[in-house]
C-alpha cells in the first residue's frame, strides 16, 4: 500500500476545504430601541417589534429562521423520513372505534389509510343486544371533506339532539381557536351556519330544538357569555360573566335532566343550574359564588351531588336536595381523606363510579345504591393510567373505562357493575410485532432539596444496562393542577429500540400528589417545579439511567417554560431541549391584560401588578433570564396562529438568545406559518411527520442518526 507524502494530505484537505458548502449562518434579528417602566424600573426589549404580526418584517424573519433550521437539519432528513414510516407503520391506519350506545344508535369513528381525519358515524340499534354492525352507517361528520382546501381543521363541540334528529358542531380552521358553529339536519343532510362566532361550549335543551352556547371575548379569548338560540330566531343573551377571573361553560347532567352553567376560576368554582325542559327560565346558583370555594355538581333522583372542598383540601362529597341545596342540607356520602384527591364521580341510574387518585395513581371505586357495597376496579401494572371512557347511557350497568401504561397499548373495558367484572373490549394495534413482554415501565421516587419525594415514571427495553451511558428523555409539565399521566406512546418505541429510556417527572405544580401539590407549584411557590425538574434529572444521573451528556429534555406551553427555566439554571446539566410552543416571555405577556388568557391566569402564576409577585416572576421568566453562557442544543417549535401562547414568545427568546450564548450547540427556531394550533397540525399524518422531525433531531444530538 502506498502512503501519501504529508504535503499531498494538506493539499487534499485544502481541496477538501474549498469545495465544501460554508455553514448556514443564522438569522440576525434587529434590536430596536424600547423600553417599558414597571414599578419604577426600566426594562428594555429590543426584540418587542417581533409582537408586529402580519407585518413583512416579522414574516421574513420567521420564514428565514425555517430556512435556517432546514438547512441545519437536511442531513437528519432521511432519518426523519425513516422514522416517520417506522412509526407510521405501528398504526392501523383503517381503523374502528368501540361502538358506544346512546339512546337509539351506536356511535363510532372511524378512520381511512391516506385520509387525515376520522369520520363520525352512528348506526340504529336493533333488537340484538350489542352493537349490530350490519346495520345501516350514517355519516354524522366527515372532517375530511370538511377540510377539504383547507390546510388546518379541528371539531371542538359535537352534541346530538335528544330527539336524534339534529348534530350541532364547531369548527375552526385557523388554528387560533375560532370557533363557529353549525346545525345539520341528520336526515337530509343539510347543514345551517355559522350560527354563531367565538364558540367554546354548547349543549341541547331537551325539547330538541333549544340550543345553549357560549362564546368568548374577541380580545382576552374569555368565555364570558352565555347565549340562547332557537333556530331561525335572534339569538338571546342569558348570561354575561363580568368578572374577568372567571371562565364559563355549559353542559348538562348525566341524567340529563338539567342543564348546568359551571363558572369558574383558578380558585373559585360556582355552579347555575337550570331544568333542561324549560330552558327559557332562569339560571339559579346551587351555592353562592364564595372566594376560595371550589364546587361543582350532578344529579340522580332529586338529590344534588356536590364535590366541595370546604373544610376539605382534596374535596369532599355531599348530597342535597335539588330544592334546597344550603350546606344546613347537606349529607355526607364522600368523607375527605388528606392522602387521596377525590376526582368526581359519574352518575348512574343504580350505580356510582368515583375516581380518585392517589400516590400519583388513578383509582375508580364502585357503588351500587341498593346494597351499598362497594367495588374496587383492579389493574395489574405499577404505573397506570386509568380514566372514564364515556358511558352516555344513564340507565345501564355497564360502565366503560380506559387502561393503558407504558408498556400497554390504549385498552376499552366494559365493567359490569353489578357482577364487577371487566371485558376487553379493544386495544389500540401495534403493528409490527409489538410485544409488551420486552419492555419494562417502574415508578421512581427522587428526594428534591426539600426533602419531597417526586414521583418518576419510567420505561426502557428488558436488559436496559444502568451504567450511565444510555440515552434517556425527560419529559415533564408540571402547571394548572394538570398531571401528566403514564400513557403508552407507540411512537416511542423508535426511541426505546435504540437503547434510550424514556421517562416522565410528575413535578410539583400538577395533581398527581393531590391538591397541595399543585400549590406548591403555583404563584410564589413556581420555583418548586423547576428545582423538583432538576433534582430528578439528578437523581436519574447518581442512578445510572444516564449521563449529562446523555440527557435530553422536553416540554411543551406551560412545560416549554420549564423548559426554559430549567435550562436557565443549569444549562450544564442537559444536552439537548425540545420546547414546544414554550410559554418564555412571562413579564411582557403577563403585564399585557389585552392579551388571551392573561387576567384569568393571575391566580395560577401571580399578579405581576403587584410587585412581590413581579419580582418573583421576574426572578425565572426564561426570556429575562438568559444570560452570556453556554448552553444545550435547544430546538423550538410553535405556530404562527397559536392563541394559547403568542408565537413572539418563542421567536424573541431564540432571538435573544442568539445574542448571548456562547457555545457552538444548535439553536433552531421551526415556526408553522400555514395554519396549526397550539397543538401543531391537525392532520393525523401531518402532525406525525412532525413527531418524526422532533425525534430524529433529539436522537441525532447524542449521536443516534439511524
């Protein structure tokens, strides 16, 4: 073999050199001078022009940051693409849901290989006993031809009539959460509207023909106003909600006998009930609206159930009668217990189905009136996520649950409550030879600084070695009193067949502990969640699940704060963050009362007003807090039409953030221009290729490319 001389090795590299593409640059946004002045301070934004949406400045900018991430990614693009038809190919593309019986016909989606959206359909009963799928198909919704020329289309509200003959629906196909809604007549076809803009809720009045609906501020997004409406008439205003803390909606009760307006705000519940027979009548408060009181209501056979938590932390359930309901009526049927949150519990002609959780666990218990015994559902795993599938029928014994973990697919059930015994009624389809067998999901417990215990749910392949050189995926939210429940995800099998651990961190600020757990993640105590993030991240290390190196996080809205936060502290501790629509510019959006969402959110992150609560805030806003360091890789992703969190957020945090690190790791900016919501794309196979360009970046930066 024939060594090249030194020389002729610099001169190829030279070669090499010149012919190669230079290197993207990124995009450099102006700074332009502004300054706002709160609490006798001054704070200068030289990105705040970025708020200008629609302007050509704004949209060059956003598009030249997509053309940046493109060009950084293109060498992860067959990855992407091999990903996307790897988790593609785990889908029953053509598939059924269970059939669900209410009143006179079973109801059921379904969805076509190559078509984006499911389409709504119901079939009549017939004398057989279940679901009799030879039985005529009608067509309630096709959202495929609903969308069609449309590049984004969600359905919020569906409602059929009592008397089967009519659907009322909303759609919106902006992404920003517009609303409108519709009537279609079930027997031709036909469709009126909109009737009405702005919707958020609706429900039937039981004589068929009465429809209720809210709608919301066109500013704030508020769901303030409550309207009635017979078709072909004007609409009538019932009830205007003045308070801007508070949010409204309708609906009714399990019974259906009466229609319920649940107003509420982060602290305070109030409940407004009205016979769903005479719907021109009055709305009558249960309990006068009360600071500090949360409640809210159903009904069986002339009593009021209420779940309150007055004198009860993790609430409470009483019953009153329907005429009266004053606590000096009311009748203990659930007591407070300190280590459990009671949920709620569904109403049924004969049976009850409380949920409950505990130990960051979900529990359902069942009731039969008659006797008063009582029944636990039991579920075979160590982590779980359990819920209430959707039993509309009132008068049946037959209740339907969902089941999953980490491990098991999506499951239905059918409990018999009166024999209490569980079928399986269907579970979502694994193709490609999924077999729950090789994996393995645990529940870890991390001490944060303060001596919490913080729960961990975790899952890996069977012979996962814990040397600290694994890949894992940190996933957490942690805000609104939301916990994130252990789900199965078939997409993230791409993630644990390439030898990662995927695991979620039930940090401070959900529910998963109960009520007190979201307390101590709310207001002057949001800290909480970012330091309960980081020291399970720790504890993930000192247990040899990973290595800093080795360690990637995500997070979306109020978790791509966390995200931002977390990264803030201890940038040395990650090495690559995903966050999506991340909520980043916490003073300037929450010192806007103009903007969505804002006024009502003062009771879960404070009043920046006033000015402990600013300092506080101030203290971990992730766009105030950058500063000139290192940090990880960070990928983040929004939508130009987001409602829920503006897309400046994320566009001026990145374009700080350009300006201030000092590491050569990416940091791309990938904005959906065309319509999509705070949840991305509406399209099933639209919103998958996204999963797959998110995966195949995260995996690429700990060196995984195949």
């Amino acid at each position: 073999m024939i060594r090249p001389a030194p020389l002729l090795l610099v001169l190829f590299s030279l070669v090499n050199l010149m012919a190669a593409e230079p290197a993207p640059k990124p995009p450099v946004a102006p700074q332009r001078p502004h300054v706002d002045v709160w609490h006798g301070r001054s704070f200068s934004d030289p990105f705040h022009w970025l708020r200008q949406k629609g302007t050509k400045e704004v949209e060059d900018h956003l598009r030249a940051e997509n053309a940046y991430t493109e060009a950084m990614t293109a060498d992860q693009k067959p990855f992407a693409e091999a990903l996307y038809k790897e988790m593609l190919g785990r889908i029953q593309q053509t598939d059924l849901s269970v059939p669900v019986r209410r009143g006179a016909y079973w109801y059921y989606s379904r969805t076509v290989e190559g078509m984006q959206y499911p389409i709504r359909c119901r079939r009549p009963a017939t004398a057989t006993r279940g679901y009799d799928g030879k039985a005529p198909e009608e067509v309630l919704l096709d959202q495929n031809e609903l969308a069609k020329g449309k590049k984004f289309l969600s359905i919020n509200a569906t409602a059929v009539s009592d008397d089967d003959r009519r659907l009322l629906f909303s759609t919106d196909d902006t992404g920003f959460r517009q609303y409108r809604l519709f009537i279609k007549d079930l027997a031709s076809g036909s469709i009126q509207g909109p009737l009405a803009e702005r919707v958020t809720s609706v429900t039937w009045a039981s004589d068929g023909r009465t429809v209720l609906y809210v709608t919301e501020d066109p500013v704030t997004k508020r769901s303030d106003t409550l309207w009635r409406l017979v078709p072909g008439s004007p609409a009538v205003k019932v009830h205007e909600e003045k308070d801007a803390l508070f949010n409204i909606g309708i609906g009714r009760t399990k019974d259906r006998k009466l229609l319920e307006l649940a107003i509420r705000s982060t602290d305070t519940w109030e409940a407004r009930i009205l016979e769903a027979e005479r719907p021109g009548g009055a709305f009558r408060a249960v309990l006068p609206r009360e600071k500090g009181h949360k409640y809210d209501i159903d009904h069986r056979d002339g009593l009021l159930y209420i779940r309150t938590n007055k004198g009860a932390k993790n609430f409470r359930m009483v019953t009153a009668p329907l005429a009266d309901p004053s606590p000096r009526n009311w009748t203990s049927f659930l007591e407070h217990r300190s280590d459990v949150l009671l949920e709620g519990v569904e109403l049924f002609k004969d049976f009850g189905v409380v949920t409950e959780k505990a130990a960051g666990l979900r529990r359902l218990r069942v009731l039969e009136f008659a006797s008063g015994k009582w029944r636990d559902i039991a579920f075979p795993e160590p982590v779980y996520m359990a819920y209430g599938a959707g039993t509309p029928e009132y008068d049946t014994r037959q209740f339907r649950y969902g089941y999953q973990s980490m491990v098991t697919p999506s499951s239905i059930y059918a409990y018999d409550m009166e024999r209490g015994d569980s079928v399986l009624l269907k579970r979502q389809a694994v193709l490609g030879g999924y077999d729950p067998a090789n994996y393995v999901s645990e529940r870890l417990w991390a001490t944060a600084r303060d001596g919490v215990k913080v729960p961990l749910s975790i899952v890996s392949r069977k012979g996962f070695r814990r040397d600290g050189k694994a890949p894992l995926w940190l996933y957490a939210y942690g805000s609104y009193g939301y916990g994130t429940p252990a789900a199965f995800s078939s997409n993230n099998l791409s993630l644990l067949d390439r030898g990662f651990a995927f695991a979620i961190a039930h940090v401070r600020g959900g529910d998963e502990m109960g009520e007190a757990w979201h307390d101590d993640g709310m207001l002057m105590k949001k800290q909480n969640t970012f330091l309960d993030f980081i020291d399970c991240a720790e504890h993930l290390l000192k247990e040899k699940w990973t290595s800093a190196e080795r360690l990637v996080i995500e997070g979306g809205s109020a978790g791509g704060l966390l995200m931002g936060a977390v990264t803030n502290l201890r940038p040395d501790l990650f090495r690559a963050v995903h966050s999506a629509v991340p909520f980043m510019d916490v003073i300037n959006t929450m010192m806007d009362a103009s903007l969505p969402l804002t006024v009502q959110e003062y009771l879960e992150w404070g009043n920046p007003n006033e000015k402990a609560a600013f300092d506080f805030m101030l203290s971990y806003s992730p766009y105030d807090q950058l500063a000139r360091k290192a940090y990880p890789a960070i990928l983040v992703t929004s939508s130009y039409n987001d409602s829920q969190v503006m897309y400046w957020e994320p566009a001026k945090y990145v374009a700080k953030l350009r300006t201030l690190k000092t590491d050569g790791n990416p940091l791309l900016l990938k904005m959906k221009m065309e319509p999509a919501g705070h949840g991305g794309a509406s399209g099933r196979y639209d919103a998958l290729r996204d999963k797959a360009f998110e995966m195949a970046w995260m995996m690429s930066q700990v060196g995984i490319t195949r």
